[in-house]
C-alpha cells in the first residue's frame, strides 16, 4: 500500500522554482546591503558646515586643552599620536581617522571637522551633547597639531644636510 502511494506521486509535483522571484530577491537584498556600507562609509559634512570657520585660533591655551579632551574623549581610538591605532581601534567596524596624514588632512576644512566631532559617525559617537562648542573647537586645534610639520630651530635648518652616501664615522 505504501507503494501505491509512492507511485501515484509525481515528480516535483507542485514544486516549481520561480527563478524570476528568487532573482528580485537577491536584487533588493543586495541593493538593501550597499546602502547599509554606504551609509556607514560616507562622511560628508554638507556645505555650510565646511564654510564655518573656527573661532577660536589656535593658541597655546586653545591647543593644551583641546590636547586634554583628546586623551579623555579620542585617544583610546584615534592613538596618542593622532595615527588612529588606540588601544581600542582593532575592535572597531570602521578604522578611526589618521590625523597624522597631512594629505588627507589638508583636504578638511576646520568646519568640517568640528562638524565630524559634533555630528558623530558610528562607531564614533556624537560629542555635540557632551562637549562645549568651545571645546569641540579646541579638539580642531589640536587635531591640526598632528599633521603639521616640526618646525626646525635656526640651528638645525642650517646645517648641511648629511651625505647619504657617505661612510659612517
């Protein structure tokens, strides 16, 4: 009897993939998930916030306490020397900023910064909410510290560059 009923069945019967559905599907999830990558990749400050300039210039003052706020608030990310290789940056979904790439830097406007501290990226939080305009300023300053060049003293800039083909003393 059990083989009556395994001969009446048919072969796939009522089974009819329906390629143009799986099709689609695959389509949105895969539209679904490059806006998801985009939208956590894209940080881009809108016009009036790179027009804004800063100010508070950058003094000694300005730039001690946002060098303060920075090893509070950024460090454990962003590193101590601003490289973005914190102690916490590998376990992060996205790498923080290298302030020390003046290439890169010198592409960002001090509104777009402040803007980035303010507004917040994830994992980055927002800090609009929890530091001062003031201070939020500062971090600007001293962020900029990181990418400049060391400015030599008169001594050293007119010494004669070593000769690297030289032999060692």
């Amino acid at each position: 009897m059990a083989s009556d009923k395994l001969a009446e069945r048919k072969p796939n019967s009522g089974f009819k993939p329906n390629l143009l559905g799986i099709f689609v599907a695959f389509v949105i999830v895969a539209v679904a998930g490059s806006v998801v990558v985009y939208s956590l990749s894209d940080w881009t400050a809108p016009e009036k916030a790179r027009q804004m300039p800063n100010p508070f210039p950058p003094t000694p003052k300005a730039i001690g306490l946002g060098m303060s706020t920075y090893q509070d608030r950024c460090q454990n990310c962003h590193g101590g020397n601003g490289n973005g290789k914190g102690e916490r940056a590998e376990k992060l979904s996205i790498a923080p900023s290298d302030f020390t790439d003046g290439h890169a830097m010198s592409k960002l406007t001090d509104g777009e910064l402040f803007w980035k501290i303010s507004e917040g990226h994830r994992p980055m939080p927002a800090f609009q909410g929890k530091l001062s305009e003031e201070e939020r300023w500062q971090l600007v300053d001293y962020i900029r510290t990181f990418s400049q060049p060391l400015v030599d003293s008169p001594a050293e800039s007119s010494a004669p560059a070593p000769d690297k083909d030289a032999a060692p003393r």
